[in-house]
C-alpha cells in the first residue's frame, strides 16, 4: 500500500491533538499480507480528508481509527486515550461518548422520528447528554434547523424524508452533545456537486462551532479543499 499525508497546519502539541495514529498495521487473515497505513496527526478543532479509490483500505483505517477494531502494530489515540489498551466494552463505551459517526447508508433508525434519531447518543451515553445544553429536545430541534430541515419534518419518521434530508439528520446525530471528533464514511456519495458542497460546509461550520475535528473519507479529492490535512492511500486493501 503507498500513501502520501498533505497538511496546511502545524501540528499541534501532544495535550492539543485529536487523534494521531502512529505505525499502524493491521491483518484481516493470516493468509493476507499486512496493511500499513500512514501516520495520522490531527490537532483539536482541525479536519482531515482520507481520499483513496475503492480497496485502498479506507474503511478499514476508519474502523482502527474508531475502536471498532484493533491495530496488529502501532497505536490509536483519541483525545488522549490510547484505544488499544482499552477492552472491547470500554471501547464502546468510549465510542458513544466521544465519537460521532457519520455511515455512508446513514444507518438511522427507521421506526423513529428524525427528533427521535437526533437524540439517540443522549439515550445511549450519559456524557453526550450532560454535554447537551439546554436539553437534548431543546439541543436537537436548533440542530435541525441549522440544518434545513423544516419544523413539520421533525416528528416525521426518517423513512418517510428525502435522502438529502437523511443525510443531515445522521449529520445533526453525530454532532449531538458535542463528541471531540467526528467519524464520516462517504456520506455525500449519493450527492451532485453542489449539494456535497453544500452539506460539507454545514458540516464543517457546525463542528467548528462545538471545537469538533471532522476524518471525512471520501474517492473525490476535489473536496479536500475543504480540509486542513489530506491523508491519500494508493495500493489494494
């Protein structure tokens, strides 16, 4: 696998950064070959894109960057707590607090309303929901109209809402109660130009209000405009 890193900041000091992932390889099957990813520093409140074409091992990076699975070699540190060292409940646990994460299908919650959804990591992590100010309702229904989505829509159910629609509410979920770092899987794939720009600036404005850094991982290098750093992987995953 080769890679080539891009940033347009400097990096920060060690108490500063969001994420950083050093030496990192990981093995699917004993009979795969390694794969080794780049080094990956990203300072609080700055963003990365992680562009690489399909089997350049984009999911699998995004996954050992969210605890979801564990590195073979080399370490993981989000917000100061090395994941690896974690048991597998504590890193969920730790994934619910401080990680937002938005899926390329969205992944909502199809019988709950879009309020319903927005305010879903406030049922699920007891740090997200003392982090929401006023209340969760109160939080979810601002972030919903940041976000265009009409007063009328909010007690609809997610299945009945457009895709771009979806989109922003699974945006509005991950950005609840202010997680340190969000986690995006090609949501913008089904978008044209203008609405991918559209909804990155959003994006990137509203994790900015709340001091969050934004890993989008996406094929378009077009939008790394957007970003601090770029991180590009090249070879097979």
């Amino acid at each position: 696998m080769t890679s080539t890193t891009e940033t347009r900041h400097n990096p920060a000091k060690d108490g500063e950064l969001a994420l950083e992932a050093r030496d990192l390889g990981f093995q699917w099957a004993s009979s795969q070959p390694m794969l080794r990813f780049p080094d990956v520093v990203i300072p609080r409140g700055e963003h990365l894109f992680l562009q690489g074409a399909s089997g350049s091992g984009k999911s699998t990076l995004l996954s050992l960057l969210s605890g979801m699975q564990v590195p073979h070699s080399g370490s993981v540190r989000i917000l100061g707590s090395e994941l690896q060292r974690l048991g597998s409940g504590a890193r969920d646990r730790f994934r619910a607090d401080h990680i937002g994460v938005i899926f390329q299908q969205f992944n909502l919650v199809p019988y709950l309303s879009a309020l319903a959804n927005v305010t879903l990591p406030c049922r699920l992590s007891r740090v997200r929901l003392e982090q929401t100010r006023p209340d969760p309702d109160s939080a979810a229904k601002e972030l919903l109209g940041l976000l265009a989505i009409p007063e009328d829509h909010w007690h609809r159910k997610v299945t009945r809402l457009s895709i771009g629609q979806q989109q922003r509410i699974a945006a509005a979920r991950a950005l609840m109660g202010s997680p340190g770092i969000i986690l995006a899987d090609e949501p913008t794939s089904a978008l044209d130009s203008d609405n991918r720009d559209r909804f990155l600036d959003l994006l990137l404005g509203l994790a900015d209000d709340r001091g969050a850094s934004v890993v989008f991982v996406s094929h378009d290098r077009s939008l790394s405009r957007h970003f601090h750093h770029l991180v590009h992987l090249g070879g097979e995953s």
